[in-house]
C-alpha cells in the first residue's frame, strides 16, 4: 500500500477545494496571445470606408498573436455544426497537441500567427474540461463567412491571390475554397 505524504494530501485537498474557472484559466493561459474579442465592434467597422476599414485590421494585425477568441470559438461552432461534444473534445486534444492538420483556423492565419503553442500539456484533465466548455459556453458569436473572407482576403482577387490592404499584411494566397465562402472574392 502506498503511503500518503502530507504534501500529497494538501495537494490533493487543494486541487479539490480550489477549481479554476475557465476565466482563470484563460487569463493565466490563453489571454497573453488571445483577445477575449476584436479590438473594435463590427458596427464601427462596418460603418467605415473599405480603404479605412482595411487599414485599420491591418494596423491591429500587427499587434495581435493569435486571433481573437471570440473568432476562434465561432469558426469551431461552425465547423462542428454547434455540437458542443465534439467542439470540447476537439479543443482538450487540440491545445494538447496543436497541429497544421488538425487546424480549424483560416489558412492565412498559420501563416501569419504560427501554429499555437502545446499549452494544455501541463494543464490538468479538470482544467482542460472546464476550459473546453468555457470556450464553448461564453461566446455567442456566430461564424460570418461573408465578413471571414473579405476580412482576410480583401475583395480583389486576381490569379487567386489576394488584394487590399490584407495583402501588405502577409495574406498572399487565397485559393478557391479557403476564403471561408469556398469562392475567391468574398460572394
């Protein structure tokens, strides 16, 4: 029989008595590279000029790392048909052993962000689980294609390649089916 350490114990009574939440967890894990949402509300920028509104993502790309989790959790709603499960249980694998394979994210954003780092590999099965179903319960956003590939896109489209302002800021490629409309030109 094994014996139990008092370090142990007090572990094992602290992990049981303090839970993070997922709000914890986010800002301990996630937030130094994730925006809980976009700098600016979709309102304002709608209510912009194109040339204005292009230069104005492409002056908050260059502060961002990842994209805005807002963003994140929509697109994998979308993917997953709002199946809460599989979003969970894509998420607890994913932060585990993030991969260009298993990516959701737009194409371009490999390319301009890189991969994330494996940061659930130190997390506990509790955390993961309660940051899975954090992601999926507190956003609300829902996935606008249209919006995804003019934003990330531009709007002209020539040979497949993209135009705007997006261009300047690394987005060179936008091949039929990756704009998140499945046709170049954001229609």
């Amino acid at each position: 029989m094994k014996k139990i350490t008092l370090f142990s114990l007090i572990a094992f009574v602290t992990s049981t008595l303090y839970a993070q939440t997922g709000t914890e967890i986010f800002q301990s894990k996630c937030v130094a590279c994730h925006m809980l949402k976009p700098m600016m509300d979709k309102t304002k920028m709608k209510a912009m000029k194109q040339e204005d509104r292009m230069a104005m993502k492409e002056k908050m790309m260059k502060n961002m790392k990842a994209p805005p989790m807002n963003k994140v959790s929509a697109k994998l709603k979308h993917d997953f048909k709002n199946d809460k499960n599989t979003f969970t249980t894509f998420v607890k694998e994913y932060i585990v052993h993030p991969s260009k394979e298993k990516a959701h994210c737009m194409p371009m954003a490999i390319e301009r962000f890189g991969l994330m780092p494996a940061i659930g590999q130190g997390m506990s099965a509790k955390d993961l689980n309660t940051i899975s179903n954090w992601l999926y319960d507190n956003f609300t956003d829902d996935w606008d294609k249209s919006e995804m590939s003019k934003m990330s896109c531009g709007t002209s489209h020539k040979n497949g390649k993209c135009g705007g302002a997006m261009k300047k800021a690394n987005m060179k490629k936008c091949s039929a089916g990756k704009c998140g409309t499945g046709k170049c030109g954001g229609k």
